[in-house]
C-alpha cells in the first residue's frame, strides 16, 4: 500500500485531473491500509503464548496484544512523516510514482514469503494490480500537467506559483 507519499498533496494541486487523480487514489490507500490490517489481525488473534514468542511477535504483543498498530517490517510506526508533500505539483506526482513502484515491490516481496499461502497471496496480489493501475494514473496527471505549461522546461519551475514566461523567465528568455 503506497500510502507514504503525496497524496495529500491534492489539497493544493492546481490542475483539477490531477487532484481528482489523488483524491481517488488517496481514498483508495485507505482501504488497501484497512485490508493489510484485516489480514494481520486474522493472522495474529489467535496466536498462542508459545507462537508469539517462538515467532518473535513478542516485543509487539507486549506494547498492543494483537491489536493493529501499523508499521514498517522493521518496525517504525506509521506517522505522519509518511505523507510526502511538497506543494509543487511536478515533485508531487514523481513522489506518488515512486511510492506506488515501492508498494509494488513491497507486495512483490510478501508474495516471495507467503505464495502458498492462497488466503494471503490472493489479496496481495489484488493490491499489488491497484498499484500497478495507480502508477499508471499518476503518470496520466503528471502529463496533464505538462500538457498546460507554456515552457520548453517545466522542470525549472513551481507550476503552483510560477509563470516562468511573464515573470523572471521573460527577461532572460529575450536575451537568448
């Protein structure tokens, strides 16, 4: 689930596509979050004394039982420093692109460890396509964005703020 990334960045996305893409998108994560979770609780309510230690569930099983506390394999918890948001609209959607490969490759991981496990498998592999579907998405808004700049290199730029072609880009350009 790419969740750590810009969606929140919708609020300020000027190009209204774009911010319907995330808003969708970031809606989305929420239930792929809420599925991740769902699975987790039903691997772990159950578990006996003896499995929680054996499996090195222990340190978790002492902070919240078996109840979900998302976090990374590594164990960080999710916080707000997850949601990447830069507020120029070109950084916003790389970072959403890179944050959906990353989820990919997360999936891609999970389903090494547990592809015979049909009641797991099967629903990472649903999230791992959403993934997929949402690369594809952002990729769709980052171009509509370029489509609307008037500048042979929208990279130089904030699109958010900047009119590079009526204001410190005119003088410069005339030089050239």
């Amino acid at each position: 689930m790419a969740v750590p990334t810009g969606k929140l960045a919708h609020l300020s996305m000027p190009n209204r596509m774009a911010a319907a893409v995330l808003n969708d998108i970031g809606t989305e994560e929420l239930a792929h979050l809420e599925m991740v979770s769902t699975i987790v609780h039903q691997l772990t309510r159950d578990l006996s004394m003896e499995e929680i230690e054996k499996s090195g569930f222990g340190p978790y099983y002492i902070d919240h039982t078996v109840g979900v506390w998302p976090q990374a394999a590594g164990g960080v918890p999710f916080n707000a420093c997850e949601f990447q948001s830069k507020g120029d609209p070109i950084t916003d959607l790389f970072e959403n692109l890179a944050a959906e490969q990353k989820a990919r490759s997360t999936y891609d991981n999970i389903l090494r460890v547990v592809r015979d496990i049909p009641e797991i498998a099967d629903p990472i592999k649903f999230l791992r396509a959403r993934e997929i579907v949402h690369f594809q998405r952002f990729g769709e808004a980052l171009r509509s964005i370029q489509e609307e700049l008037d500048a042979k290199n929208f990279y130089a730029f904030n699109p958010s703020f900047d009119n590079p072609c009526t204001a410190s880009c005119k003088t410069a350009c005339q030089k050239s």
